[in-house]
C-alpha cells in the first residue's frame, strides 16, 4: 500500500493556509467595497449607527418602501428590490459629502 501522506520532506501543495483575515492577511489594505465596513449582513438600524445616515434616507435614495423596518438586513432587500452594495454605500458618500 501507498502512504496517503506521503514522506515528512514533502511540500504541500495547494493554497497557503489562511487565517482568516480576509485576501492580503491581516495587514492588507481596506477594499473599496467595504467602505464605512457596510456589509449584507447589516440592518438599516446598524448602517444608521455605523454612518450617522438616516435610515429613512437610506430608505428614499433606495426606492424601498417608507414601512421598511429597521431591523431589515441589506441582503436580503438587495435581492429582493433590485439594488446593489455599492448604491448604498455611494448613498452614504454623497450623504457625508454634503
């Protein structure tokens, strides 16, 4: 039989093993996309908190509807209405702009 590890002097091959700090380790630069650290996962309530923009505003600039509640996470509102990330985080841009 073949050893399935093969011998101790062997190099892995494959991907380098990762962290978990994202693409760049840990030192890397911030990306773009992740400005104000606006993510899918959040809730109106929580890129009110994190930006200083009013939900409501998010809400208009958007096209969603007034009752959205608060505790609605970007996500699933992106897929369901149609925008993308990057709207909302050029809403929040333009926002602290003026």
């Amino acid at each position: 039989l073949l050893p399935l590890l093969g011998t101790k002097d062997e190099v892995p091959k494959g991907p380098p093993h990762t962290n978990g700090a994202g693409p760049g380790g840990p030192h890397a630069e911030p990306s773009t996309e992740h400005e104000h650290g606006i993510r899918g996962s959040m809730t109106l309530a929580e890129v009110e908190e994190a930006t200083g923009v009013p939900a409501v505003h998010l809400l208009e600039k958007l096209g969603l509807p007034q009752d959205t509640p608060p505790n609605s996470r970007l996500g699933p509102l992106r897929r369901q209405h149609g925008f993308a990330m990057e709207d909302v985080r050029r809403i929040v841009e333009e926002y602290k702009a003026r």
